[in-house]
C-alpha cells in the first residue's frame, strides 16, 4: 500500500508544509489537532469543546484513511494549563476509555496561537483480525 495524505482542506496545511494524517500501509499518523471547528473556523473558549472538536477532527481523517477510533494505539495530549488536565481526561474518557491506547500528557507553555488550550496527536494501527 502506497502512502496517502488526508486534509481537512484547511490553507494552512499547504502554508506549513504538513498533513492532518499520513496513511503508511497499516498506520495512520494524525498530527497534532487543536480544537477549530472547521465547518465554522471558531474556537471554543472551553478545553471540553476544544478537545470535543479535536476527536470529531482527529475520527474523520482516521475515517478518511479506512481506519476507525478502535484502531488508536497511541495518543499524545499537549495542555496549557495543568487545572485543564481533568476536563480533558473527561472527553478523553468518553471518546477512548473502551479503546485505552498508550498516552502521554504534557503540560506545555503555549500552543501557536493563545486561544488554544488543547492538541491532540494520534497513531493508528489498522486491525488485521
């Protein structure tokens, strides 16, 4: 299987030279999701919505590239505030708690622009059974 590039359509994945996701045969490399809603291209102030937004982001490029949530072994979480922590692990709960992958979390001191409090960055690996 060849390597694929999934976009969300945004300009900014052409200006910076990145793809939401690179399908390389069996994986799935989501890169790092902020909480934009890009059918409306605003922000929620809240870490719940931002992260809600990041997981409906993260599923339809995972979707895009033939894969599902239930194929997310390994997720990275960045937060710029560590008090944020529980209102992410809440979504994170509701959206993986029956997948469980590996994670990390880190307590960053800025993402590209302040009003982002949240990124999430996921790898996939497709299930063969």
């Amino acid at each position: 299987m060849s390597r694929r590039l999934i976009s969300t359509g945004s300009p900014f994945e052409k200006t910076a030279g990145y793809s939401r996701a690179v399908i390389d045969g069996d994986f799935a490399f989501v890169s790092g999701t902020t909480g934009y809603d890009y059918t409306t291209m605003t922000m929620p102030a809240d870490v719940t919505n931002q992260t809600r937004n990041c997981f409906k982001t993260i599923e339809s490029a995972l979707k895009d590239g033939g894969f599902a949530m239930a194929d997310i072994v390994r997720a990275t979480y960045y937060i710029t505030e560590a008090k944020d922590a529980d209102a992410l692990f809440a979504v994170c709960g509701e959206k993986l708690g029956d997948i469980r992958p590996a994670a990390t979390l880190l307590v960053v001191a800025g993402l590209y622009k302040p009003e982002m409090k949240v990124e999430i960055e996921v790898t996939a690996k497709r299930r063969t059974a």
